[in-house]
C-alpha cells in the first residue's frame, strides 16, 4: 500500500498529512483528486469519516440542552487531540487506524 508516487506529483505523506489539514473538506478534496495512492486515499477516507462524525454528534449535541451542550464542548478537544496525531501518524508514513473508523476506511478504499 506505500507507493510512493502520487497523482499529484505530491511526496505521498504530506499529501497524507494535507488530507486531515482541513478536517472532512480535505478529505473529500484527495479522494476526488488522488486515484493512485492507496496510502493518501486511506488517510482522506479515515478524515472524512472521522471529522464529519464529529461534526454532526457536536451539532447535534449542541442542540440538546445542558447535557448536550457539556458533550458538544468535550467534542472540541477530542477534535483537535485527534487531528493533531492524525496529521502526525500521516506525515510519519504509518497508516495509523483509529478503532472502527480506521477499519471502514480501509474497507471503502478497497472497493473502491
């Protein structure tokens, strides 16, 4: 799955690393453009299905008072935790899985 070369003439882990810079945006930005690269497809797929899920549970959340509120808050730093070891784990070249996302990630790229 480490090819090194890219669709984009882009070394393939910063390429990795830019499909979590923008959260889900990037993620859907490098499934679009990157059709050779298995590595940078897996890391824009585990962004998009990671950070989107996070988006919608903290909107959701946000509309539920109190409670909802406490969770939407919590929803930020697990965020920003999440994105900044991502973003780390890609540019590293490991194809690091987050449990369950990771796994469906992959799966999707394959049939793709």
């Amino acid at each position: 799955m480490n090819n090194k070369t890219t669709a984009l003439g882009i070394d393939q882990n910063l390429e990795a690393l830019l499909c979590y810079a923008g959260i889900w945006l990037t993620g859907i930005l490098f499934l679009v453009l990157e059709k050779e690269n298995d590595y940078v497809r897996f890391h824009a797929m585990q962004s998009l299905v990671t950070f989107l899920a996070l988006f919608i549970l903290g909107t959701v959340f946000g509309i539920i008072p109190i409670i909802g509120w406490i969770l939407s808050i919590l929803i930020t730093p697990l965020g920003i935790v999440l994105w900044l070891i991502l973003m780390y784990k890609a540019y590293s070249g490991e194809e690091w899985k987050l449990p369950i996302v990771g796994d469906f990630a992959s799966e999707q790229i394959h049939k793709m």
